[in-house]
C-alpha cells in the first residue's frame, strides 16, 4: 500500500463539509484539499459559479494550490483562461455540468492541456430537468399564468384546460436526461418519441419511448410532438438545429420546451413562431445569449416561461456530484475507465 501513488485532489468550487468528509474516506491516497475561505461562497445551494477577489496572500496560495493539483473538483472560475500554466500537473478535471463541451473547445484545453481527462456531471441533473419540463407541461396545459393572474385580479371566470393523457412528447436527444424525461412521460400517460444518435440496438422500454427515431428523422418527431422537449447538446451539428422550418412542421399549438442549449433553437424563429400562434408556448431554460438580454421579447411574451438557467439546479445537486465523483476517484485509483468521459471531438 505504501508504493502506491498518491494525489492531490483541489475542491475549486463550495462543497458542504459532509461532502469533503466523503471524498477524503475514499482512499487514504487521496489527499483532499478544501479551503472555503479561498473560493466564492455560493449564491444558492449548489451554486459552482460564482467568483472571489483573493488578497495578494490568498492567491498566492491558492496558485500553490493549483500547482500541486492532481485532480480538480470543478474548473477553478478564478483561472479558467490560464488553468494550463498554474496547473501543469493536473491529470483530470471533473465538472459540475454535463454541458462543458463546448467550453472545453473555447478555452483551448484540448491543444493547451492535451493529456487531461474531462469528465461530465453528466446524469446528475436528470432528475431536476425532467421535473421542470413536466412543471412546463403543466403550466401550458392547465392554464397556470391565467390562474396566477386571475388570483391577482380576484377575478372568478371558469375555463377549461387540458390533460396530458394520450399527448405525444417528442425529444430530441434522448441520453439521460432524456430518459427521465421520457419516463415521467410515459408516467403522465404521454406518448413519448425520441431522437438519438445511436438507434441501433436501443431497447425502448429501457428507454421509456414508444418510437425512437435517427438525428435524420427529427422532421417526423417534430410533425407528431404536441410538446417537444430539446436536451441535445451544442455542437457544430446541433447549431441552429430547430429553426423556422423545423417549427412550422410541429402542430399549430404546440409547445417547446429547451433544457439543452440555447444555440440549438434559432432564438428570432421562435419569438416569430409564438408570436403567430404557430407555438402555444414555450418554456426556456437556456437562451442564445446568457444572462438573456432585457430587451428580448422573450421577456414580456405572455406565451413563455423563462427560466434563468436553473432548472437544473437543485439543493441536492451537490449529493450527486459527490457520489459521482467518488465512484470516478475510486475507479481512477483502480485503473478502471472513467464515468462521463468527454469526447473532445463529439463535444459531450
């Protein structure tokens, strides 16, 4: 045991002490390095992105820090830009988002950081997601902004909503997100139909969907999904993926619900769809431009729920990505293949 190699593993961003207690019981060859007074004390419960202003002490120490790193719990928000010079011995980072493909490519790291490991949060937020897309079900379909504002009113005026039993729900890139969105569907009575990028060998039940379709087939998804659900990520493929000619196939009335990214809906096609009646609804959780512009019509829509990028956010949030990263450090020291391993080339 004492040949072993040990590591350095930085906590960049705030963890519950319960959660450190975790990480340090997983091996005595970890040494697991947790300064809250050195990063951002969170907003909110989960909150991975929020920054500090060190004194020239505290960042000296924290480049200390950084330069011992083995492994990072999260990208350090303080030095994202020069993370391959003040850590040049990092081995892997594990990310609080399933979503950093992207990031990864901007920042350069694939060129500048070429023998690390990027691995995802990817499965964490499942659960959180799905949930917010069946509250935008909900919503559209039970009339809730008519509600709230008629209690504002005092006003009593019946009217009639309607159920989701027997609706179709399409979603477009059906991973693990998309799996427990589907299976909240199917709870729902739904009919559910997907698209995914490997069809081949798919087990629907597994899946929860009653079609499941190629990226090649979406038209068919889109012309049969009263509510559509996208969860695929951005890439060059996705960009722009649903735009004015995608939405004009979906029936008049129905409503777009985006959890993935906000590149992957042309943002001017979908203000024009709602606005024309084309869409019912739509319920966003990612825009194009983020924080979303105040001058987006998207604000003031009466037919849009907006979201401010935290339907994924969830006050257990960081119970997951502990036993995430947990079982990832315990496969790491064993030598066995990681979880959620970004494709550098895929982008997820």
């Amino acid at each position: 045991m004492s040949n072993e190699p040990r590591y350095t593993v930085l906590i960049t961003t705030y963890l519950e002490p319960e959660h450190i207690e975790r990480l340090r019981a997983v091996s005595p060859r970890l040494d697991v390095i947790y300064e809250p007074e050195l990063i951002a004390a969170p907003r909110y419960p989960a909150d991975h992105y929020n920054t500090i202003k060190r004194t020239p002490e505290q960042e000296d120490r924290w480049r200390e820090l950084l330069k011992r790193a083995d492994i990072l719990f999260d990208f350090d928000p303080t030095h994202r830009e020069d993370l391959p010079e003040v850590a040049p011995n990092l081995r892997w980072v594990q990310a609080t988002s399933a979503g950093i493909g992207q990031f990864v490519r901007r920042m350069g790291y694939e060129q500048s950081m070429p023998g690390v490991v990027f691995t995802t949060a990817s499965g964490v937020h499942a659960k959180p997601l799905a949930e917010f897309c069946v509250l935008a079900m909900l919503a559209f379909g039970k009339g809730l902004r008519r509600m709230i504002e008629d209690q504002r009113r005092k006003h009593w005026e019946r009217y009639a909503g309607t159920d989701l039993d027997g609706r179709t729900l399409g979603i477009v890139g059906v991973g693990s997100i998309g799996t427990e969105v589907a299976r909240l569907g199917q709870a729902l009575g739904m009919t559910v139909i997907g698209t995914k990028r490997t069809v081949a060998g798919a087990d629907l039940g597994a899946l929860h969907l009653d079609a499941l379709y190629t990226p090649d087939e979406l038209a068919e998804v889109l012309r049969r999904a009263e509510f559509l659900v996208i969860v695929t990520p951005h890439t060059d493929e996705t960009e722009k993926l649903i735009s004015a000619a995608e939405l004009a196939l979906m029936p008049q009335g129905a409503v777009l619900i985006n959890i993935g990214r906000g590149a992957v809906v042309d943002e001017p096609a979908l203000i024009e769809a709602l606005r024309s009646g084309q869409l019912g609804g739509a319920a966003l959780d990612v825009f194009e431009h983020e924080p979303l512009p105040a001058d987006s019509p998207l604000w003031s829509l009466q037919n849009v729920l907006v979201s401010p990028h935290s339907g994924s956010t969830s006050d257990r949030e960081n119970s997951r990505l502990t036993e995430l990263f947990s079982e990832n450090l315990r496969r790491f020291l064993a030598g066995e293949p990681l979880l959620n391993i970004l494709d550098i080339q895929a982008l997820y």
